[in-house]
C-alpha cells in the first residue's frame, strides 16, 4: 500500500473504521458491479473496525426491521477481504496538503500520500472501550429521564471509583453526578485543547481523552438489542457484572497516565454537542461546535476532502453514516478520477452522459506510458485472471510498476500491454496512479 516509486500511495485516504468510512471505502474500491475503474484505497482506524456499529445495539432500525450492528459490520468486513481493503490500526494526528494532494499523518504509524481524503471520524476516536458495556462501562444516551437512573447505577458499580470520559459540554451532568462525587471518587477526563478551559465539576477534573481500558472484558460484550423477535422493542443495558479495574488515558502533551476505578461513564451526550478535530491542519469549515459542513455531496470547504457521518452533526444513525459512506466515496472516484484523467468518470448514475452517446464509448481510461498500475489484491488473484497468458516475471506486479516498464516486459507489445491492464482493471484488480493533471 506504500507505494514510495509512485506518485502518491492512495487515491483516497479513508479516515475513520466506522460505517461511514467502511461504506465510503467499498465504495472507492467497487464503484459499480459493472467496467469501472476502482481507487485505491486505505482507511485508518485506531480502534475496533465498524466503531459504533460493532457496539451491537447502534444497528439499521425501523419498528420493522433491525439489522443488529456487529452482523452488519462482519458482512461489510467481506467486502472489505474480497477486494483487499487495507485497514491501518492508527490514529490520525494531522491531515495537511502536499504537493500531490494530502499527507495523512498517524500517532505512531506511517504518513500517507493520497490525492483525496474521506473525513469519517464520528464523534471521537474509539479503542476497546465496548469490550467493557454491561461490565462497569456506562454511555449517556436513551433520553434525559434515564439519566437520574443511570446515574444510580454507576454509583453501584462505581464503589472503587468512576472516571467520566467528556468535554466541555459535560457539565450538563455537574448537578446529577453531585451524590455520585460524595459517595465515591469521580475523576472527569475532558478532551479539550489547552485554550479552553475546563468545565467546573464534582470531583478531580483533568484534561485528556481514553486511550484504553483494562480489566475482565469480553468480545462479545454490548447493549443486548430488546427481543430479537420484536424489532420494534427498545434496547436494555444489562445489569453491570465486574468488569472494568482501571483505564489508561492521555493528556494533552501526549504523556500516558493509568488510573483504578470500577466504573466509567462516556459522556456521548456531551460528543453529540461538541466535537474536536485536532488532526485537522486544513481548517475545515464547521457548524462552529466541530462538525464538519458539507455540501449535498458531501464536499467540505476543502477541495478533495470530503466528510460523511457523525462527523457532520446531522442525525446520529448508522443508516445516515452509511448513505454518507456511499456519497463521499462516489464524489473521491469522481473527484480523484477528474484530476487524473481530466475527465467524467461514469458513475452508475451515469449523470456525466448528458449528450449523445457513440459507438466508440469506453468506460475504462485509456493509460499513458507514464502512467503506474497499482496492485490492490494479491499476487496469486491478479495473475489468476491471465491463466491463457502467463507473464514473464519482469511483468509481475510486486509493487506499483510504470506502463511503460510494463510494456517493454512484454517485449514491447502495447495492445497486449494495455489488454493485459484493462483485464486487471475489469476485475477490480489494480488502480491507475498519475499525477494529477490540473490544479
Ligand atoms: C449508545 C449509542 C446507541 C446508538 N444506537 C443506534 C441505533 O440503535 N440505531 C442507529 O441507527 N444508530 C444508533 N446510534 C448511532 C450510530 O451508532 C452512529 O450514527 C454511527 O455509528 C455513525 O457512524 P460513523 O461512521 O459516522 O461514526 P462512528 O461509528 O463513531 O465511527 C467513527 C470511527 O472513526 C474513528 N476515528 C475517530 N477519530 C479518528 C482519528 N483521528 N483517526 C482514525 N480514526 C478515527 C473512531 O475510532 C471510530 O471507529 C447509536 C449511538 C450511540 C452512541
């Protein structure tokens, strides 16, 4: 996926494991079932793949009908094997532009090139935090009347200390965790950049966000999804068993500190009203609480990047997060396609066809000799398509290789050189990287 002799390593860099960058890379890699010329992609996800939706309850609902969101996640995670999606476990610090298009930065990982960018970060960067729900690890949510009661059971899970995961809008709750500060220990984690001040809290108030979470949790942990017979039946949380011992959480100099409690509270009505992008060196336009403005197509302010799902701070659903998917991943195809080749890609909508149509129509891109073709599966798969016509190792494609290479490993031979390509392309095999063509 480093593609250092290229260009640039990725058409579309996808930032964000949840449904809406999980739906947005299928997208960029598949286009259509049909002659499509598919991006390379890569998504980076320092957490579990399928964030809120691997939390089992967060699922497509309607009083008919409830796909449970861990199943819908593994049935996206084949697409995900079928056509090689590379999931990078970093979290991103910083998104700039370079010459290319944008270098995408990680915490302790590699930085990658790529000419377009899909924003998928929801309200914040996840770790193991849903190994821990029903076993001491608490979530606002269900309405504000559910609070006083949530607020009972954490003090019983909570004996040997609660920490409570937020940010500046966390002091909503300052009147409703009083008691809970005077029975036991309360210590507040508020992620929030050093010019904002801390909310006034009970209890010790520190600024940083959740790094990890330790204790008995379990993989099959979650929500229990009301009665699986009865789609229109709410969910249940289940009575805490022991679970969580301490978290690990990081402070806004990036130094580490661990801290033993019994029960955690995530504030995710806090993230609903506020969220933070401090990756962001673009300087993305926003709503003024964090989330990212777009446009119908999901384009935000900044040419090439776009933005699909929570991180907008339209309606919190796993339905809208994978629409969004699907919007921002078309618009990089077009968009990346456009600055390659300088011309309409023909998107199954086939919008970009407004005229007269001829004989001649292609909807692969004709490759130039500067031109590189990119593997996006592995070896044994792409050589599989090409039994009639085995290639002379030359040709073989280990890494990213130049059309012309190519061609002069065919003993020369364009026209076998090119069918040789669109086969791979026809397949889903390979991605065309150039550079891009106008500014
Ligand atoms: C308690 C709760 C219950 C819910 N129940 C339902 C429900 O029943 N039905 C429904 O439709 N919706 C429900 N939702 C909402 C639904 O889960 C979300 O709308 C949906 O998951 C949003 O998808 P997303 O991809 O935008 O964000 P997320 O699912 O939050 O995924 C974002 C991903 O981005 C990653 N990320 C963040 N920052 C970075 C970074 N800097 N670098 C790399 N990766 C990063 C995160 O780790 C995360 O995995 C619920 C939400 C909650 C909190």
């Amino acid at each position: 996926m480093h593609h250092p002799e290229a260009p640039y390593d990725v058409d579309v860099a996808v930032i964000g494991g949840g449904p809406a960058g999980m739906s947005a890379a299928v997208r960029c890699r598949w286009v259509k079932s049909y002659r499509s010329l598919p991006c390379s992609v890569a998504v980076f996800e320092p957490g579990p793949i399928g964030g809120l939706a691997g939390w089992r309850t967060c699922s497509i609902t309607g009083p008919g009908y409830r796909y449970i969101g861990d199943g819908l996640v593994t049935r996206i995670m084949t697409d995900f094997e079928r056509y090689a999606i590379p999931v990078l476990p970093h979290r991103v610090t910083m998104i700039r532009k370079s010459n290319a298009g944008f270098s995408v930065q990680t915490a302790d990982g590699p930085a990658i090139r790529a000419l377009s960018v899909v924003v998928a970060t929801g309200m914040r960067p996840l770790s193991n935090e849903r190994h821990f729900l029903g076993r001491g690890l608490f979530v606002t949510y269900m309405g504000y009347e559910y609070f006083p009661k949530l607020f009972d059971r954490i003090r019983v899970a909570g004996r040997r200390g609660v920490v409570v995961f937020g940010n500046r809008k966390s002091a909503h709750l300052a009147e409703l965790a009083g008691p809970l500060a005077r029975a036991t220990d309360v210590l507040w984690v508020i992620d929030e950049p050093l010019a904002v001040e801390l909310p006034d809290l009970p209890g010790r108030v520190v600024r940083g966000r959740l790094k990890q979470v330790d204790g008995k949790g379990s993989t099959s942990a979650g929500f229990d999804a009301g009665d699986r017979n009865d789609p229109a039946a709410p969910d249940f949380e289940r009575d805490a068993a022991a679970g969580v011992e301490r978290v690990q959480w990081v402070d806004e100099h990036g130094e580490e500190h661990t801290h033993d409690c019994s029960a955690i509270l995530l504030d995710y009505n806090a993230w609903e009203n506020q969220t933070r992008r401090d990756w962001d060196k673009l300087g993305l336009d926003d709503d003024g609480h964090g989330f990212i403005t777009i446009d119908p197509w999901c384009s935000t302010s900044v040419e090439g990047v776009f933005a699909a799902g929570d991180v907008t701070g339209r309606y919190r659903s796993t339905a809208m997060a994978l629409g969004d998917g699907v919007n921002a991943g078309l618009s990089a195809v077009r968009y990346t396609y456009r600055r390659k080749f300088g011309s309409e890609p023909n998107l199954f909508a086939y919008r970009s066809a407004d005229r007269s149509l001829s004989a001649t129509e292609r909807d692969l891109p004709s490759v130039r000799d500067d031109d590189w073709v990119v593997p996006l599966v592995p070896m044994e798969r792409i050589h599989a398509v090409l039994r009639a016509r085995p290639l002379p190792r030359e040709a073989w494609l280990d890494g990213a290789i130049d059309v012309r290479r190519f061609v002069e490993a065919l003993s020369g031979d364009r026209s076998a050189a090119v069918e040789v390509i669109e086969a791979w392309m026809d397949g889903k095999m390979i991605a065309i990287h150039r550079m891009p063509e106008f500014e």
